[in-house]
C-alpha cells in the first residue's frame, strides 16, 4: 500500500515537472514572438518540425516580423496534457497584437500544440 501511494506522489510530482517546463517553454515562446527573436522561436521547435513544417512556420513568422512594427503575443487558458512517450498536448488561446501605420490589431485564436521531450528538454513538435 505504502509502495503504491510512493508511485502515486512520484508520478504526480513529474507531471508537475513536465506541466511547469512546458509553460515555461509557452512562455519562452510568447516572448521570442514579443522580442521578435527569430533565432530564439527556431530553437523551441523540434529538429523533426522544422525538417517537416516547421521551416514554414518560422519563415511565415519572419514575414510576421518585417511587416509589423510591434509584435506582442500572450496566451492564456492552457489545458496541458501528459501523454505516453515523452509526448505532450496544450490547447491555450493566443493574443496575438500587432502595431502597424500607426494603429494595433488584435488576434485572439485557441490553437493545439504538441510537444516531445528530447534529451530531457520539452520542444515544441506540432501544431504551430
């Protein structure tokens, strides 16, 4: 009995682990977008997107960049989910704010990431 609630408290706690540094990874990403850090957004995404789809995404984000004066992204109502084999889901929704010829336009759309762990570090696999 003892044995099983050890396993319990353990894999809550790694499930809080994994919870915290994706966020953190969302974070990191939100700010790369507000910083409009090209290099730092490419280095949250898998080898193995940018290889598929990801190398759109990040031109598609450089496009971003060079049209807008200011770019600031938020999230918010994440629903994160542990899968099997170092895999993860969040659906949050973005706020996605650009300033341009002198006035701010405002996205707000509810997206669903997925993410792998790779050599203990959460990256970013779909979704974008």
């Amino acid at each position: 009995m003892r044995f099983l609630l050890l396993f319990a408290i353990l894999l809550a706690s790694c499930t809080d682990a994994n919870k915290s540094d994706i966020n953190d990874l969302l974070d990191a990403r939100d700010a790369s977008i507000s910083q409009q850090n090209i290099q730092q957004y490419a280095t949250l995404l898998s080898d193995n997107y940018i290889q598929d789809v990801g190398a759109e995404k990040i031109s598609a984000m450089k496009d971003i960049f060079s049209r807008f004066e200011k770019v600031i992204m938020t999230s918010r109502d994440r629903e994160l989910r542990i899968g099997e084999n170092n895999t993860a889901i969040c659906e949050q929704t973005y706020i996605l704010k650009v300033f341009a010829d002198g006035e701010w336009r405002e996205i707000v759309q509810r997206e669903q990431l997925s993410f792998e762990l790779i050599n203990n570090q959460w990256k970013i696999s779909g979704g974008l």
